[in-house]
C-alpha cells in the first residue's frame, strides 16, 4: 500500500480517483501530492494550455507529429517503434506531459472502423510487440503510457454504448493477446478502459476484465484510467478495478464515491488500493527536467519512419525508382501533392512542428522539369477544369505522379467509414491519367484501407504512404527518387470489395448490441482459411532490392514440450541496401477444434547491405501452438506447419514438425458422448469394461460401423436403449453415475 494511504480522509481519497479537469489528476497539498497531466498520444503529444477537448477542436501546442499507427504498424520494426516512443517522451517532459495517452493496440476488425488509422494492424502478435516498443522508449524517458482501449473497442459507430457480444475464445486469441503481451512485457503506466460494453458490462465496470483477467492473470501494477467520459456509474467502476475516472466530473463522483463507502455499499479497501495503484505510478511518473527537444532531429525520425511506413505495392518494369538526374519532364497530380493528409481527425490530431508536402519535396529533389495539377477537389465535388489539366499535364510528361487519398471528412475517430471508396473522381482521374501517359506512379494516402479496383493491375506503380505524420512528404520524394527504401509490409490485408471482409454481416451491429459471428476469422485469418482472393494479402510489400531466404531449420528441443527454434539464412541478392521483414506462420493441421490455416506467430526486419547474409533465429514458445479451450490454453499433441515467407501467402520455405504432448483429459460429465468416452484415458477402460460384461451384443456395439452411428450420442442415450433389450432390469442413472464415479479417480 502507498504510504500516503493512511493518511487521507476518505473524502480526499474519493476525489483522487477523479480527474481535476479535464487532463489533471487532482492533488492534496497537505501531503505535497501534485497534479498529474495526461495528454493525447499516440502520435504527437497534444498538450492543449489552455481550453481541452477530446476530438481535435481546439488549439494544442506544436509538437512533432509522427506517422500515424497504421503506417508505424507497417514497418513491422519495433527499434523503430522505440526510437519513436523515446522521442515522444522528450516532448512530453519538455511540455510537462506525465502521461501519454497510447498507444491504440485494438484489432482492425472490419476495413470500416473510422479510427482503423490508430490501429496498428489486423494481427495481434504483430500489434503487441510494436505497442510494447512504443511503450518502452516514452517509459524509459520517464513518461508514462496509457494502453488503450481496453477491450473489444473495434468500431466507432454507437462506440459510447455499443454491446460487443464476443465469446471467451476469441476474445483470448484475438482482442486480447496484444494488450496482454504489452502488459507482461512492458507494464505500462496505465490502461485505459474502452467506451463500449463488453457482453453486457461497460467496459469501466468489467470486474473480469480490469480485474480478474488484467491484475489477476496479467499482473498490471499500473492504474485504470477510463476513457475520457466512459464512466456510467463511478461507483460500480471502482469496485471493478477502474482506479481514475476522466475527465472532471466536478464533485459528482468524488461524492457519489463517499456516499457509497459511508452507506456500506463500497468496501472502503477498494478505494484504498486504487489510489495506491495511482500514488505509486504518479512517484513513478511524476516530476521531469525541462529538457528542449530536438524537433530537427524528431522531424528526421519522423521522416525516416514514414519510409519505413511505406507500402509498394506494385513496381512493374522497375519504374521506380525514378532518376533525379535525368531528363525529361514529371507530372505531379492531385492536390494531396501540395495538401498533405498527414494525420487523422479526433484525439489524436496535434499541431504539427512543420509541415512537408511532396510537391515541394520533389522540387528539392530533382533538376527535371516538374508540373503540378491539383486534379480533383478535396471536397470530393467534379471539377471537369481540373481533370483536363492534369490529363493534360500527364500526357506531355515523361512519367505522372499521382497522389490520391481519402480527404479528412471521410474518415475519422467519432463515426465509421461506410464504404471502401475513394472519392469517385479520383478513379476517374487515375483511369485518364493512365489513359494518358501509361508511365504513370500512384501515391496513396489514407488511414485504412482503400478499394484499389481500376489502380492496382492497371498502374505499374503504387505507394501506399497511409497518413505519413508531418515528414511524410520528403519520405515520399526520397522514395521516388530512391534515396529511401519503400519499407513497409502490409498490416492488414487490402480486399477486393467490402462484401469479401470478414465481419461484413454483423457490422456494425444494430439496436446496440454488435455481434462478433466471425470469432477468430478477422483479417488474413478469415481471408486464408476461406481461400478468397485478395487485392493484396497481410504481409505484402516490395522493395528496391531483392532477398533470398534458405536453410530453414526447425529444432524442437524436447517433443513434449510445445518450444521450437526456427532458423534461416536472409541474404541481400540484389544491389541496394533494403531491408525484408521474415514472417512465421504456423498452422495446427490436426486440431480437434475449428483454427484458422494459419496464424502469425514471429517476424523480424532484417536489414542487410547488398550481398550481406544473415541467420535469423526466431523462438516459438507454447502460445504459438495454443489454442483456447476451456478455461485454458491447450496445445493438442499432433502434426504443425512452420511456414516462412514474405507474406501470408507466399510461404515458399515449410516445415512440418511433430508435438507430442500431454493430450488434456475433458471432464466428463452426463452429457458426454460415447466417443468422449472412448477417447478418455481413464474413462475409456472403465466404459469398455462394462460392455466387455455384455457379451457379443454389447461387444458389437464398439464396431468401426456402429460407432460411426453411435459415437456423438450421449452415452445415457446408449445405455437407456441398451437397457431395453437387457434380460434384467438395469437403473440408467445408478450405472452412468458408477461409471462417471470411477473414470474420475
Ligand atoms: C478517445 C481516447 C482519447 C481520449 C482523450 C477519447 O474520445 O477515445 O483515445 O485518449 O478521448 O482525448
């Protein structure tokens, strides 16, 4: 217990549970405890002097805005990712920031989900070990993190309310692994708890989930802070382990928190441990130096990032890079070129340092004749002026650059995007563009996915930048020009149509209540297992130079135990530096049970000079096999696919390998089946003895035939009919329960 515990009113110590204002903790004076500031996060720090909100309205200091985290979950790096958090935490302290509210590590669920842009991916493994980077680096600059939003937080629509209905096995394999791995690795300072309910609970009032399974299962040493305003009852969140309610309700919680220990009905112990919890992560996070942040150097990283953010997803005949110091002349189209869309609307939105655009970028870059149409409005109004110039502009260039995107308005925290399109006029600009000058780059910017039909296939080069932070147009030029590497792999699958997406039927639910009917099949999950076609699978992503993969290994020290070390060989074989992500995939070929065909359980960036070799060794521990089943993760003895490629369909290199162990006995009960029997290793012999006592008849029964017929009923049925035929009067109940009585011992 902290030590100031003791010495508070229980007045003082309901109203430390509560936010001051609207981004303060409360202080005691008595006791010298201080406020605390929590800010948004996660990809600059909004630290707002003087009017806050949550939603982007209102001015915030600058601060270096960084890529946001659909393009961080694209580099698939965490010493990126870290090297970001670090300098995150310098602006924090340097603004006086004790908390930074982030990163996001919910899944992208459906293409739809308007905040998509602050997620990092459709993966779990992937978005966890990128959230626990990001959380080192602001952490070990004393600032704390605020993990968020816990849990099952995966639309935007009716998010305040919203119902999810998800059961335990999907909600252990998918919606929580990444918060789960970002916990046990990296105890950030906070959790924050999602709007949404979760089967039925608020998710501020989840005893199981910021309790039972947070604290209990996870060990958080850290606080619970609620999303700002996701507090219904204060006084039902604490007692479920919610330990600061944000922002300030004035004196409403903090009275309502009273009123409810001095009639009984809170147990004063609770509270106690919640301010505990917050005294000992504001020690933790609490006083900082005055350091100035570099925001030259920040604004390199963030550059440096928004490359290795960046997706290539086609270069047909090597179009790209581009020569800077060739003749001939460029055509740089559509007004995201010279209007960014950099970063996305809502909490999330700060006010940048500086501002790079690519139009002025290239300029910079390169002596060859550059000309510029803006190509379509933002507001996504025709404008047939503006179409025939940039046609025009394209079909006298040696080569067009196209920057298209999905304006502010289309996407955003707050409401979901209905559809996966473009602005219509953008379509039309990139067909006649092509139609012009077949020499012809797209550059992509937007936060989720978009439907690339009538771009990819017909355009020999696509970038997709996603929202490329403050920096995201010099990245871009250096990519055009080859000065970077394109170094992105896709963190979520881009499909062919919204009707091919995985929760497409139950999103985004109705009446509040929305239903998780796909369960585990989100993302390539869903796509792999279903073995439909895809624009571009999970994983996906080109470079400037080429790599080799050879020598895979899988060594399992020990067969009954679920632990594999998995080596290869990477080498450069092309004549650039670049680096490749390797990506494992495993599949359970004889699981008892419904898995997806394969699941992403290690990757790694390697970067290698050209001609540079390198082993990668990747470990796969027990989770890697599991599935959950019961209460528990179980890992089923039987055959599994270590499969290792470049992308979630592109495995070229597999190996098969063998577990053997311990099969997990289920308990059996009245309802189990004959089969469930048969496969009990205790309840197998004490069922077979008893029909080995009734002769040939009951012998017959455990024919390969009969039991084809016989084996998924319920052996009380079996034994109820056996007893009709029996020469003596048998009591059904008095033998199943002996039998049940004996094959537990
Ligand atoms: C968002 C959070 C954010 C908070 C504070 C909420 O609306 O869901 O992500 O941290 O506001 O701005």
């Amino acid at each position: 217990m902290h030590p100031h515990v003791a010495q508070l009113t229980l007045e003082e110590k309901a109203s430390l549970v509560s936010g001051d204002s609207f981004w303060k903790t409360r202080s005691v004076d008595r006791l010298g405890i201080t406020a605390r500031t929590l800010t948004d996060g996660p990809h600059g720090v909004r630290y707002q002097k003087a009017t806050g909100d949550h939603l982007g309205v209102f001015a915030s200091e600058p601060a270096t805005s960084f890529p946001t985290a659909s393009a961080t979950g694209s580099t698939w790096d965490p010493a990126l990712l870290h090297e970001m958090g670090r300098a995150l935490g310098t602006e924090s302290k340097a603004l006086g920031v004790n908390v930074l509210l982030g990163p996001g590590v919910n899944m992208k669920r459906s293409p739809l989900c308007g905040r998509n842009f602050e997620y990092f991916a459709e993966d779990p493994l992937l978005a966890g070990v990128l959230g626990a980077a990001w959380i080192d680096g602001i952490q070990e600059q004393g600032v704390g993190a605020s993990l968020k939003h816990y849990a099952a937080n995966n639309q935007e629509t009716d998010r305040m309310r919203v119902n999810a209905q998800v059961d335990e096995r999907t909600l252990r394999e998918i919606y929580l692994p990444a918060f789960e791995h970002v916990v046990k690795a990296s105890q950030p300072a906070t959790v924050m708890c999602a709007y949404n309910k979760v089967n039925g609970t608020f998710a501020s009032e989840h005893h199981w989930l910021l309790t039972d399974v947070l604290r209990g299962e996870w060990g958080f040493a850290g606080y619970v802070v609620s999303d700002w305003g996701a507090v219904v009852n204060p006084v039902r969140a604490l007692a479920a382990g919610l330990d600061l309610e944000m922002p300030s309700t004035g004196e409403r919680s903090p009275a309502a928190l009273v009123a409810a220990v001095r009639a009984g009905e809170l147990d004063e112990s609770l509270l106690d441990a919640a301010v505990s919890r917050l005294l000992t992560v504001h020690d933790r996070f609490g006083e900082q130096d005055e350091e100035q942040p570099d925001f030259d150097a920040h604004h390199d990283l963030a550059k440096r990032i928004a490359a290795a953010s960046t997706v290539m997803l086609a270069n047909d005949g090597g179009l790209l890079p581009l020569d800077a110091a060739a003749g001939g002349s460029i055509a740089v189209i559509g007004e995201f070129a010279r209007s960014p869309r950099y970063q996305g609307a809502g909490s999330s939105h700060i006010k940048p340092t500086r501002l790079d655009d690519a139009l002025t970028a290239i300029l910079a870059t390169t002596d060859r004749e550059i000309v510029f149409a803006p190509g379509f409005r933002l507001d996504g109004s025709e404008d047939n002026e503006l179409l025939q110039e940039a046609t025009q502009a394209a079909a006298t260039a040696d080569v067009a650059v196209l920057f298209l995107g999905l304006p502010d308005a289309e996407e955003s925290e707050g409401f979901d995007r209905t559809h996966l399109r473009l602005p219509e006029a953008q379509y039309r600009l990139v067909s006649e563009v092509l139609w012009s000058n077949p020499n012809t780059v797209v550059v992509l910017s937007n936060g989720g996915v978009v439907d690339l039909t009538g771009i990819a296939g017909h355009t020999p080069a696509i970038l997709e930048s996603w929202l490329g932070g403050q920096a995201g147009g010099s990245a871009i030029a250096e990519i055009l020009f080859g000065i970077a590497e394109p170094g992105g792999r896709l963190a979520e699958t881009i499909p062919l149509a919204l009707t091919d997406t995985p929760a497409h039927v139950n999103w985004p639910g109705d009446h509040g209540q929305v239903a998780y009917g796909e369960r585990l099949y989100i993302g390539y999950r869903w796509y792999d297992t279903t073995r439909r076609d895809v624009a571009f699978p999970f994983g996906y992503g080109l470079g400037y130079t080429t790599f080799n993969y050879s020598d895979l290994r899988v060594q399992v020290p020990d067969i009954t135990r679920p632990h594999a070390i998995v080596t290869l060989t990477v080498e450069n074989t092309g004549t650039r530096a670049g680096a490749d992500v390797v990506q494992l995939y495993v599949s359970d070929t004889e699981a008892s049970v419904d898995r997806p065909l394969r699941e992403l359980k290690g990757f790694q960036k390697v970067h290698l000079q050209p001609g540079e070799r390198r082993e990668v060794v990747l470990e796969l521990d027990e989770r890697a096999f599991a599935f959950w089943s019961e209460g528990a993760w179980t890992v089923e003895p039987g055959e599994f696919i270590v499969a290792i490629g470049k992308n979630s369909r592109d495995l070229a290199h597999q190996v098969a390998i063998t577990l053997n162990t311990a099969k997990r006995a289920p308990v059996l009960d009245e309802e189990s089946t004959v089969h469930e029997w048969l496969d009990h290793p205790v309840g197998s012999p004490v069922l077979q003895g008893l029909i080995g006592q009734m002769g040939p008849e009951g012998q017959a029964m455990l024919g390969e035939e009969m039991l084809k017929m016989l084996g998924s009923m319920p052996l009380r049925t079996m034994l109820n009919f056996g007893a009709q035929n029996a020469p003596e009067p048998i009591d059904v109940d008095e033998v199943l329960a002996a039998l049940l009585q004996q094959s537990r011992v």
